[in-house]
C-alpha cells in the first residue's frame, strides 16, 4: 500500500511544475526565475536520470521521468522568454 501511494506521489509532485510554467506564461516573463537555479536543478536532474533509469525502484524511475520531463517545460518556457526578452532588448539599440 505504502509503495502505491509512493507511486502516485513520485507522479503527481512534478506537476506542481505547472503552475509555474502557466504564470510565466500568463505573464510573458521568466524574470522572477533565476536562470542560474533553474539550469543548476535541470542539470542535477539529467545527471541523476542515468541511475534512476536503471534502478529497479519503480517510484524513484518513475519519479525521475516525469520529473525530469516537466521541469524541461520549465527550462524551455524560463529560455524561450529570456531570449525573447534579450532579442527585443538588442533590436531597440
């Protein structure tokens, strides 16, 4: 029992992720993100994937997949507005 909710757990906690994408782009920005901590989280997950993929743990892979999978939204969604913030800030010079 305790391992079925362990399971739904590891499932539905990345998608607290969500919210986060939906308000940076509610408000077209990323600004209140730090790009630093976002890319340090991001690359601390893809270099523990590799392990999770090959553990027999089933809430510690599944969890590193969906995980992994969503917070790259939030990487893409942080770099597409920081590049569209840094392209319209060089097209008015």
């Amino acid at each position: 029992m305790t391992e079925k909710i362990a399971l739904i757990a590891a499932i539905v906690l990345p998608f607290w992720n969500i919210p986060l994408i939906a308000r940076m782009v509610k408000r077209k920005s990323s600004a209140d993100i730090s790009l630093h901590w976002a890319l340090g989280v991001w690359v601390c997950f893809i270099l523990m994937a590799p392990e999770a993929f090959k553990s027999s743990d089933l809430v510690w892979k599944t969890f590193n997949i969906v995980n992994l999978a969503l917070f790259s939204l939030v990487i893409g969604v942080v770099l597409y507005y920081r590049r569209k913030k840094f392209s319209n800030k060089n097209s008015n010079d």
